[in-house]
C-alpha cells in the first residue's frame, strides 16, 4: 500500500495586515486611553468638589455658631486696615468695599455655667435686681448668678489673658435696653477716639463675692437696666491675601476694644479656619443676617473649580 504525503504550508501575515492590526490598535489603544483619562478627571473633579463641600459646610458652620451669639447691636463691617467702619444695617454697605466684619460676642461659655451636682449654676444670669440695696451706679447685684465660675470660664477661654481679676482686661456688661443713640464708637471700634468720656455701651466691671458686678468707673449719666450681657472678647474674621478671590479666612480675638485694643494689634489671638476662599460676603437685612462662603481647589486641577454655600443666622 502506499500512502499519499500531502504538504502543509502555513500562511504567513503580509505586510499590510500587519500594519493594520497595528493600525486598529493603536486607534483602540487611543480611544481607551481618551476613555481612562476622562473617567480620572472625573473622579478627580468630583473628589475635589466632595471636599470643597465637606470644607465649605464646616466654614459656614463655624462662622455661624461665632455669629450666632453676637451681641447684635456691636456689630459692624468694615475696611480691613482702616477705621472705616459702618452698622451692619448700612446701605452703603453693599457699594463700597467693607471687606471684614467685628463684633461683640455674649460669653455663652460661662453663662452656662457648670452642673452642681443637681442643677446648673450660671456664671452670670443676664438680670440685675434694680430694687436691691447693692445696685447703685458704683455697681448692680445680678441675682442667680455665680461670678467665680464666670471668672474660671473666662481665664480659661483667654488664655488668663482676660478676667475680673486681670488689671485693664476686665471683661465688659453690655446693657440691653436702649442706647440712646447710634454712636457705635462707644463701643470702643473708633482708633481715633479710644477713651471717649461717655465711652458707656461696654463697661468694663470687677466683681464682689459670686452676685455683685462693680463698674470700673461711676455710671452717673447711665440708666440701670435689668438684663444685661457679659462679654470679654470681641470677634473679627479677616481676609488675609493680596488676591481678592484667593485668600485665608481669619478669624481674630482676645482683644478687649473697651480698653483699645484692635483686632490688628500683634497680641491678639488669630486663627486660620479656611484657606483658598473665594468669596465671603455678610448682608443683614432686619437682624437677620446672610452669610455666603465660596471655597476654590487652588487650580489643582489646572482649571478652576469652586463651591458656594449660603446660610441665614438670627
């Protein structure tokens, strides 16, 4: 028998196949690449503005809760550096550039007071007996109140820079009854007149034993009222940058402007709560006031990407 050897030939790629795989590849290899790199840049922008909004929630939120326990009438806009200032209910306010905000805050800490075992004490209860013996215009009783935890609260929050036992940082009683007039430089805001003689809507007290707050100089021309606030700070949040659309949020304290002190002075505390802001605006309207924070990534991206919040305060 004999038997048939047939021979197998494989047939090689030509040249043109070849070169059109390569071709098809590399398109593929192209619209992948084009695919990946935009699905990275959509992560990356969606990364960013998930901690834009995490960091502008917390900004907001901060600012609110300072703002929240201003002593309303104190507050003021004004121009970083200068003593241009206005009420916070100017109209002038949204045509000009008062590009910061002061004010007095009402010391919540110690007017919480501390638990005795049964109840809560105040460090100072907001009302003043105007019937008592013991209030006159060298100094006013202030019924329910425990002035050594007042005292305790107030040391711990200044750093011992600021108490009734400190001399020229006693802390300020800020009647609420009415002024009078609108004079805000009473407050102490005015560089030019730091001790006005009449320098009454913050006066600085002392205290006597746990209920009785004793005012550093005679009230002779001033009403006694029976609720009041006690205040040792003032507040001022500051931008900081020669950018006006790139800049830190400071916020400013410790410093007393009863006794002349300005949010600028070198001793006062400082503190950096948000970098890379866009935008910070106030607007009262009432004493409702509407606080917008925008916050931008510093171009990492290479394009600029920003998130705004806005938030009402009462």
């Amino acid at each position: 028998m004999c038997k048939t050897v047939r021979s197998m030939k494989r047939r090689a790629f030509t040249m043109i196949e070849l070169v059109m795989v390569i071709v098809v590849l590399g398109i593929v290899s192209m619209i992948a690449t084009d695919i990946i790199a935009t699905m990275y840049k959509g992560y990356i922008q969606t990364k960013i503005i998930n901690d834009l909004e995490q960091k502008t929630e917390t900004l907001i939120n901060q600012v609110a809760k300072r703002l929240e326990y201003r002593i309303k009438d104190t507050m003021i806009a004004r121009k970083k550096g200068t003593n241009d200032f206005l009420a916070m209910n100017s109209d002038e306010i949204n045509s000009s550039s008062f590009d910061m905000v002061e004010w007095i805050g009402s010391d919540y800490e110690s007017f919480l007071g501390e638990n005795n075992g049964s109840f809560s004490v105040p460090g100072w209860s907001g009302f003043i007996d105007v019937d008592n013996a013991d209030t006159n215009n060298t100094q006013v009783e202030t019924p329910g109140s425990d002035l050594n935890i007042a005292e305790r609260t107030i040391l711990a929050l200044s750093d011992n820079k600021a108490g009734f036992t400190v001399v020229n940082n006693h802390p300020a009683l800020i009647f609420k009854c009415s002024k009078g007039d609108s004079n805000l430089s009473r407050y102490g805001w005015d560089d030019n007149v730091p001790n006005l003689p009449d320098h009454n809507y913050t006066l600085a007290v002392s205290r006597l034993g746990t209920d009785v707050l004793t005012f550093d100089t005679l009230q002779l021309n001033r009403n006694i009222c029976e609720q009041y606030y006690l205040a040792w700070t003032a507040y001022a949040l500051v931008p900081m940058g020669s950018d006006p659309e790139d800049f830190n949020l400071t916020l400013r304290y410790n410093y007393q402007p009863w006794y002349g002190e300005k949010y600028n002075d070198t001793n006062v505390s400082s503190q950096v709560i948000a970098e890379h802001v866009s935008t910070f605006r106030v607007m009262q309207v009432g004493e409702t006031l509407r606080v917008k924070v925008c916050i931008q990534d510093g171009n990492i991206t290479g394009e600029p990407v920003g998130f705004c919040k806005e938030k009402a305060i009462f």
